[in-house]
C-alpha cells in the first residue's frame, strides 16, 4: 500500500548536546525536516477521527506519532497536536520536558550565532542561521521557521543555491502544514530562482515539489507529467519515499497518459516495475487498463481506493479520481464498438445491469461517455464525435469573435 511505508532514508536526528549546543549533523544522513513521513501519519490519526475503518492500525499510527515527537523535541507540534487537531490530553510532564530541551537547544543555536556574528565569517553566520532554521522547522514551529527562513534569504552575500535551499524549505513547510497558499506563492518563487541559475538537482526536485503542490490543487493533468518526467530521475527523497513517488506518478498518469507511451513509460518501464512488486493492487489496475480486462481492472480499483483514501495528498480527490477512472476504461471498452449488448458489456466489467445502466446514463447526461442506451432493446449504441466539423465550428466560432473585436477596435479609431 503507499501509504504504509512512512520512513524515510534519512532517519539521523540532530540531538542538543549536555549544554544544550546543537550537535554536528552527520552530513552523508541528514535529517530531513519538517518530517513528511510524520505529516502521514498526523494525516492518518485525523482521518481515524471521522473514518476508523480507513484506519485499523490507528494505535500503531499514535505510537509512531508520538515517538517521532519525543525523538525530535517538538514541543510546539506536540501542543498542536493535543490542543487543536486531535484533542488529545497534554501530558504536562512531558510537555515541560520538550520545551525545557527546547530552549536549551535555541540557546546554544543563538549562542553559535553571536560567535559567528562578531568573530566568524560569512560561512559560519549562515550555518548558524540554516541550524536554526532547520531547528524551528524540526519542532513544528511554522512561523518561527518561515521567518527564519526570510532572515537567511535577506542576506546580502549568500548563493542562488542556498536561496533556493531556503525557499524549498518554506514549501515543505507548506506541504507539512496543509497551507496550499504558502506552498504555491513561495513554489513561485524557488522557479523563479531556479530559472535564474539553479543546477540540475535544485531543477529535478522543484519539479517534485511543485507536483505535489498541483496534486493538492487538483491540477493532476500537470502534475501526471511533471511525476512522468522525473521517475528515472527521483532525487527528492524529504518529501516522500521512491515507493510514494511511483504511487502518484502511475495514478495520476492512468487517467491522462496516451496508450503508447502509457506501455512504454509505464507497463515497461523497468523503475515502475520494480516498485509495483510492493503495490500489487496498483500494478493490477495499470495492466487491466492496457490489457483491457475491465473486470480485473474494477477489482484492482476496489483495492487501491483504500491506498488513495489513507494518503494525504490524493485523499481530498478519491472521489474525483475513482470517476474518471470509470469514464476512461468505459470509454475504451464503446471505442471498439457500435453498439453492445447492455448485458455483455456489465458481464465484461464483472458489474450488474442495473449498476452499469445508472452508471452509463449519469456519463452519457453529463457528456462524459459519446453513447446513448436503448432501455427498450437493452443496447447501447455509441455515437463518434465528428472530430472535424467540431473543429470547423470551433474555428468559425472564434473567427466570429476575433471580427467582433476587429469591428469594435475600427469603430474607436474612426471616432
């Protein structure tokens, strides 16, 4: 399933030391903060609130939660958390514990700071500033970590790469938090930085955040390709696991993705293939859909829905999804017909009469599905859009407006 697999490769954990100093983070197995793995799993604790089923393992889930918190100090998370997303009560104890370690870790981080400041150069005051930022975003303290993150951007001598280190920094803070409007404003301007001088890894893992961005915003046509784009390429390890990534890219690319290259990219495609052994269901859904066995490829639905419910980004959009993914493979399945049998149509996707004919009308009202069913002799009929003469009209239509236009621009002139 994609959503179970919530670790990350990097699991080091930046500790203060007995002074409370900041320790030396081990750089070959940086702690990636904020953690995504624990956004899913604050995800999952709140979607156990409304929907238990979706979450059998749901102690589980609260024990991972609240060790991640502990082993991270996050006082502020921790006080969210119990205060205003779940309702759990504060344990007092453990909340003086967090913010007294709190408070010494800082104290050591701005002490590094004032050495840096007076006596260092450049360097060490923007490693010292990075350490906090980094600090502020381990513990969930949102605003601290975002200005933070302002106070490292302002400075005068620092490289377009840390800039847009920072700036990706504050869209995973974005991410993390569910605050689509800080995601997409700060994602705006890590383009723009990246455009202006960004080297290629900076490039292929904007291109990962800003498709997650568009997953949340219900873009899935651009993210589909973003995700295609970067499956041989994946770098992008903090802000989800390779597993998670093929997960998006296969779901989102099944709704889109012409048949060619669907095989090629992904039916074929050596990365996908490895991945899909952890994701049974999912590899099943993408060979029905190319094999075009529309039973095997209804069950497969019914057992990747779970996976699409439990993760956070694709979550909000199930419904929506599991739709399109009805219109597509029944759309496929009238392409190779004139008319079918309403019977033996229900019989190829494994579905009763009474189903399929409710669901056919409500496509066939809505214009998804070019058909018409014949209640009477139990038939339905497909009907082939005239692809060039919507064309022509769509041309006479638009050259009907651009003489409008013409006309009214020549009436001011004249006047």
């Amino acid at each position: 399933m994609a959503t179970e697999d919530t670790t990350t490769p990097a699991t080091a954990t930046k500790k203060p030391s007995a002074d409370g100093k900041p320790a030396v983070e081990d750089d070959e197995d940086p702690k990636h903060v904020p953690d995504m793995a624990l956004a899913q799993d604050l995800y999952l604790l709140e979607l156990a609130q409304s929907k238990p089923e979706e979450v059998p393992d749901v102690a589980e889930v609260r024990t991972r939660v609240l060790a991640s918190i502990k082993a991270d100090n996050a006082e502020p998370l921790y006080t969210s958390v119990c205060v205003e997303k779940l309702g759990w009560p504060v344990d007092v104890a453990l909340q003086a514990e967090l913010k007294a370690s709190n408070e010494a870790e800082l104290s050591g981080i701005e002490e590094q700071l004032r050495v840096a400041t007076e006596s260092s150069g450049d360097m060490e005051v923007l490693d010292a500033l990075i350490a906090r930022e980094k600090f502020y975003a381990r513990i969930g303290n949102k605003t601290a970590a975002l200005a933070a993150a302002d106070e490292i951007l302002a400075k005068p001598k620092i490289s377009t790469g840390k800039k847009i280190d920072a700036v990706m920094d504050k869209v995973r803070l974005g991410l993390f938090f569910r605050d689509p409007e800080a995601t997409k404003e700060n994602l705006e301007k890590a383009k723009k930085l990246v455009e202006d001088g960004g080297d290629w890894d900076r490039r292929n893992r904007l291109k990962v955040y800003e498709a997650l961005a568009l997953i949340t915003a219900r873009s899935l046509k651009k993210a589909s390709e973003l995700l295609l784009d970067c499956i041989a390429t994946f770098t992008c390890v903090e802000l989800a696991t390779y597993r998670q990534f093929i997960f998006y890219a296969v779901v989102t690319n099944l709704l889109y993705l012409e048949r060619t290259k669907l095989k090629k990219k992904l039916v074929d495609g050596p990365e996908v293939i490895a991945v899909l052994r952890d994701l049974p269901a999912l590899g099943r859904l993408l060979n029905a859909l190319y094999d075009c066995d529309y039973r095997a490829f209804f069950h497969a639905l019914v057992e990747v829905t779970p996976d699409l419910t439990r993760d956070r980004y694709t979550a909000p959009h199930v419904r929506i999804v599991v739709r399109e993914l009805r219109v597509l493979v029944y759309s496929q399945f009238l392409e190779s017909y004139k008319s079918v049998r309403l019977a033996s149509m229900a019989e190829s996707f494994g579905v009763g009469v009474e189903f399929l004919d409710k669901e056919l009308s409500r496509f066939i009202a809505s214009g998804r599905l070019s058909a018409k069913i014949d209640k009477v002799g139990g038939v339905v009929e497909t009907s082939r859009p005239d692809t060039k003469n919507a064309q022509y009209q769509e041309v006479v239509k638009e050259g009907d407006l651009l003489l409008n236009r013409l006309s009214k621009l020549a009436r001011m002139v004249d006047f």
